[in-house]
C-alpha cells in the first residue's frame, strides 16, 4: 500500500523551538495547578456543580436534569498511558492491509482508508485514517495538505445522504494512537440532535442496519471518487458479507 518513493517527499514536522522565542512552556500553567482550580471549586465530595445555564439546560441535551451530577474529579494520573498502537510496531498497521470481509470500505486510496462504523444508531458514521502510521501532531505535510482536501469532499459526500442534515467532524484519539478523523452524519431535521451532544445520542439509540448504512455510504463513495479519484469500495453491492 506505500507509494515507492513517498516518504522522500515528507517535509519534515515542525520543530520544536518556541522555547526559545517569546511564549517559553515554563510561563504557561502547569497541569496541577491547573488541577488545584477547578478542586477548589468542588464540594467537600469533589463534584462540581451541573452547569445548567449552559449545554445541560437547552433542549439539545440528552439527559433530564432531575438527578443528575458530575463524577468527582480526580486529579491527574502520574503519566499518560500508552495508547493502543503507540508504537508503529504493534499498531494494526504494522499487518497486511486488512481486506474488506465485512464490507465496511467506503472509500481508499494509496494513501488514506475511509471506514464506516457498522455499530452506529446514526444514518452514517466514517472513520478517515491515514495507511501508514501517523498521528495528527507530526502528521507530514504532504498529507496534511491531502487531509484538508479529505476532510472538505468527505464533508461534502456525508451531507448528501439523504436522511443527513448535518456533518459533525470529531479527533480524540485518546483510545489509539493511529490518527482517526471521525465523521458524524447527524440525522436531518431532527433538531434535538444538533451540536455536540449528538454522539452522546448516539450510543442510546437504536443500531442502524448494516446494509442501510452501506446504501447511505454508497452516496459517500460516488462522491468522494468524483472528487478526489481513488476507489469505492463494495459496500454490500456484491451480496450480503460478514
Ligand atoms: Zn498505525
């Protein structure tokens, strides 16, 4: 899947040098006292109080305020802990292209994989990963420039699904180190799942068909082609898989 010759076109990531120039890390805050603010803020049971005038109290968010409360805060852990496939060795990468088996592939091409998660209750949500293995920080500039291209078509495909208001544009990347773009189609004219408390709705509601997301990602796949080349995958054309 790697392109003879690719990594000779890299630039390089940025260097490291703002410690030398007018904003040294050492004047920014450190995370514990960052910390000691928000637990001096806290009840003696270290919960903050549910801040009602703001996304908890419209009509957008998920949950009735009667009986709900933060979990206590907990101070910061000694280190960050690795992540899944922080070393390129024992990320899913490192294997063989992993061939299409359950019929999930939208869209590929020598350089970037887009998914569809098949365990959503929305009318689509994709998965955009870079092949070889980068994370967004020193993601190279080639494809950084590509990601941007990426990131408008596929914009622009999830938002002519027919039952897609809306496209919602998520990077944690707290679970695995591989970079991965998440693309929420957030269902049309349903108002109450606007901004970001749709992926909390999400997971409550009912799991969506595999073969309905496929013909949804299909919509997808013609799109992203007719824009930026590359390939669509199957998607279920082909019969019933995995
Ligand atoms: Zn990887």
């Amino acid at each position: 899947m790697t392109e003879p010759g690719t990594d000779a076109t890299h630039p390089p990531a940025p260097d490291e040098h703002t410690d030398v120039v007018s904003a040294p890390p050492a004047d920014a805050e450190s995370v514990e006292d960052y910390y000691a603010r928000i637990a001096a803020g806290a009840g003696g049971d270290g919960r903050l109080p549910v801040a009602v005038e703001e996304m908890p109290g419209w009509d957008i968010y998920p949950y009735e305020l009667e009986g709900l409360r933060l979990k206590p805060i907990r101070p910061p852990a000694d280190e960050e802990p690795p992540r899944r496939g922080e070393e390129p060795a024992d990320c899913w990468c490192a294997s063989a292209p992993s061939p299409d088996t359950d019929g999930t592939v939208v869209w590929t091409n020598t350089r970037w994989r887009l998914s569809l998660s098949r365990d959503t209750g929305l009318p689509i949500m994709l998965v955009l990963q870079p092949v070889e293995h980068h994370d967004l920080p020193t993601l190279p500039g080639d494809l950084a420039a590509e990601m941007g291209q990426l990131v408008v078509a596929v914009a622009d495909a999830v938002e002519h699904v027919p039952s897609v208001g809306r496209v919602q544009l998520a990077k944690w990347g707290d679970g695995g180190a591989h970079l991965h773009l998440v693309f929420l189609g957030r269902p049309a004219r349903m108002l109450q799942f606007r901004g970001s408390p749709l992926i909390d709705w999400e997971e409550n509601l009912p799991r969506v068909p595999l073969e309905v997301l496929q013909a949804n990602a299909r919509v997808v796949a013609e799109r992203m082609v007719v824009h930026v080349g590359g390939r669509a995958g199957d998607l279920g054309r082909s019969g019933p898989q995995g």
